[in-house]
C-alpha cells in the first residue's frame, strides 16, 4: 500500500476554475512523483485550499500566509516557467 492515494490526489487536482487546470493538473502530472514526500504533503495541503485562494497565489495578486504553502507555490511556477 503506498501512502499516497494518487487517484485522490488527482481528483482533487480538479479545480473550478481552468486557469488553475492548466496550472495545478500538468505539475501533479509531470512533477509529483518525483518530490520528496515532505514536498508531496505540501502539495496535498495546498489542494485544501480554495480556489479564490490558489487563483490569488498562483497569479501574483497575494500571497499565502503559510511559508511551505508559499514555496509550493514558487516551486510549482518556477517550475512551470521552465516547461514553456
């Protein structure tokens, strides 16, 4: 039994809102499995934000008040700037 249940992790990938889609979906598709697992439950926890929130974060109109949260956040654009 792994300790990630990866089709619920995926699940919760899907957001409202298609900006975040292309965002957080193609990261957990490409990048997740390759974290270490103290950067994969970082992850997961920032699934349990909303989307208001995510969409404030990821654009740059805020800023998460979390540290870990925040660098996520950072990795996964960093990282997303890199893929384009």
């Amino acid at each position: 039994m792994t300790k990630y249940n990866k089709l619920r992790i995926e699940w919760d990938c899907r957001r409202g809102m298609l900006e975040l889609d292309k965002v957080i979906m193609p990261f957990y598709q490409q990048h997740f499995d390759q974290l270490p697992d103290a950067q994969k439950d970082v992850f997961i926890r920032l699934l349990a934000c909303t989307d208001l929130q995510l969409f404030s974060w990821f654009f740059n109109r805020g800023q998460a008040s979390d540290p870990e949260l925040q660098q996520m956040i950072n990795y996964i654009q960093a990282t997303l700037k890199l893929a384009d």
